[in-house]
C-alpha cells in the first residue's frame, strides 16, 4: 500500500507516495536507473515510447508516485478526457512513478518516467537525489531528444553526457558548447553529481523534418544505448518493426517529391563530409573492441535459463 511520507510542506519526501514495504526490500539495493520525462523537445516521441514500450512489455510494479497536483501546470498542459455521446470517460490523469522493472533475462532495474514537472524543480530534484542514495542506486540514466538537420538515411546520431567517461568517451557525434533550454532531467544530473551519483544522459538526433512524428528508429537507437550503459537486455523487437514500417512510409513520400529528395540529399552529402575519418566507439563492444557475436548472445541466454527454477 502506498503511503505519504510525513514531513513538512517542502520537505522533497513529501512529494511522493511509496510502497513501504517494497522500497524497504533488499532486492531494491544496488539496482540501475533509467528515466525519461515527456513534454520537453522529445523529438519523434522517442521518450514516450520507450518507457512505454518498457512498462508495456516487461514485468513491473510501482515503487513510489509523485504527486502530479504539486508538479504539473493543468492550464499550460491539459490531460485528455473522452466526451461519449451524454457522459465523461477514461480521463487520462497525469503519472510520475518509479517503478521496478526486469529485463528480458531476469536482471531488475529501476525506471523513473512519465510527465515533465513544470512546478518545483529543485524540490524534485532533491526528493530524486534522495531516492537514489537511499537505495543506493548504481547507475542513473537518462534519455532526450531533439531535432537535427540529419538525414533518416544515415545511422541515427547520439550526444552523451554525465560524469562517467567510460560511457562517454567516443560515443558522441555532435560534443557542442552552447545554450540551451534546460529540462528537468539536466537540473536531475547536476543534482546528481554534486552529490557523487554515477550519471549519464542520452541525447538521440531526430531528423529535424520527422520530429513531429513517431520515430521509432530513434527509440531503438535509445534502447540499445541504455541498454549497453546498464548491461541490460531492453525490448526493442515491436520498436524496429514499427521503424521498418515507418522507414517504408518515408521512402514512398520522399519518391514523390523531388524537392524533398533534394533536401534529404544535401544533408547526407553534409553528414557524410562531417562523419569522414571519424571513428566512434560503441558501448556494445567489450574492452578488446570487439562486438559480441551469436554465440555470445546465446550464451548469455542459455546461462539465465540456468539459473531458472524449474517451472519458472
């Protein structure tokens, strides 16, 4: 059962409900990380789906509920609501939860997500720092994206950041310095460094002409990424299909128009004079460089399956 944590009005522990019994569980200790906040520049909705597609696909129970009267601003974003013919129906109130996860080979994690906070940042932030230290989180990860002049045709692109070189190091294709628009999950990592937290947030580059749209190419490019920064095995199976889909959707209407052929033809001549002689590392490859193979993964697989109770 969910209960309030008591303290004052602005005491950060006061901003969520939480499983008492669940939070208190030694299986909660020691675990990674991942977040991802909608309705900041989530470019080709690829926040949106993957924690959907996480809570849709894995096992999962909620650890703790922020409460979305403190955080949310009703009049700048308004929930949805069904009018049916004479009554109201299915009102899709705004959640913010924590909640553990297991990945497909049985590893638990935690996953923070839902809406971005537009009141009480700081407060947030500080009840998150709170969180992690409390269940001594190994890892926090997290994923954004924006729209960039990059073509659909090329690999899609990622910008890392954090205080964790060995995830940082060779993975970014665009290491800028200017200014930006902060979101919660940047205030989020501050937070976290200051208080010596593991952090690293992910940047996917959404094509700037398809960032309106679902892009599940992105999301799986994101999945695979904090997949590889948290050693664990995330679904991405329905995300690709639908990218192939979406992919085939995208070919016949760029057929159809030659200026839009000419758009997306400058800018894999501009990516490809940008990429030329640049070597990027990937996450996936272990300390020789070296990607695992079939037999690599299936290894894997065969060991979790070991570790099964007969009947599980």
């Amino acid at each position: 059962m969910l209960e309030r944590i008591s303290g004052s009005l602005l005491d950060p522990e006061s901003l969520y409900l939480r499983d008492d019994a669940l939070f208190h569980s030694p299986e909660l200790r020691g675990l990674n990380l991942v977040m991802g906040f909608t309705g900041f520049a989530d470019a080709g909705h690829v926040v949106r789906q993957i924690t959907a597609e996480l809570l849709d696909t894995l096992d999962s129970e909620m650890v703790a509920e922020f409460d979305a009267d403190q955080l949310i601003d009703y009049r700048t974003r308004r929930p949805q609501i069904s009018f049916v013919e004479d009554h109201l129906q299915d009102y899709q109130a705004p959640r913010l939860a924590l909640y553990r996860l297991v990945d497909g080979l049985g590893s638990p994690f935690l996953l923070l997500a839902g809406f971005e906070p537009d009141l009480q940042w700081e407060r947030f932030a500080r009840a998150v720092v709170g969180i992690v230290e409390e269940l001594d989180v190994n890892l926090v990860t997290w994923i954004h994206s924006i729209p960039m002049p990059v073509p659909h045709t090329r690999p899609v692109g990622v910008t890392v950041h954090g205080n964790r070189p060995d995830l940082i190091e060779g993975i970014s294709v665009w290491k800028p310095t200017v200014e930006v628009p902060a979101a919660v999950g940047h205030v989020l990592e501050l937070r976290l460094t200051e208080a010596s937290r593991n952090v690293a947030g992910y940047v996917m580059h959404v094509p700037h002409y398809l960032a309106e749209a679902e892009y599940p190419t992105a999301a799986v490019a994101g999945l695979e990424y904090l997949g590889a920064a948290t050693s664990l095995m995330l679904p991405a199976d329905r995300l690709r299909e639908a990218g192939r889909d979406v992919g085939r959707q995208i070919a016949e209407q760029i057929e159809a128009s030659a200026d839009v052929q000419q758009v997306v033809s400058r800018l894999e001549t501009r990516y490809d004079e940008n990429a030329e002689g640049t070597v990027r590392r990937s996450l996936l490859a272990d300390e020789n460089d070296q990607l695992p193979n079939a037999d690599d993964l299936g290894a894997a697989v065969e060991a979790y399956l070991a570790r099964k109770e007969p009947g599980e």
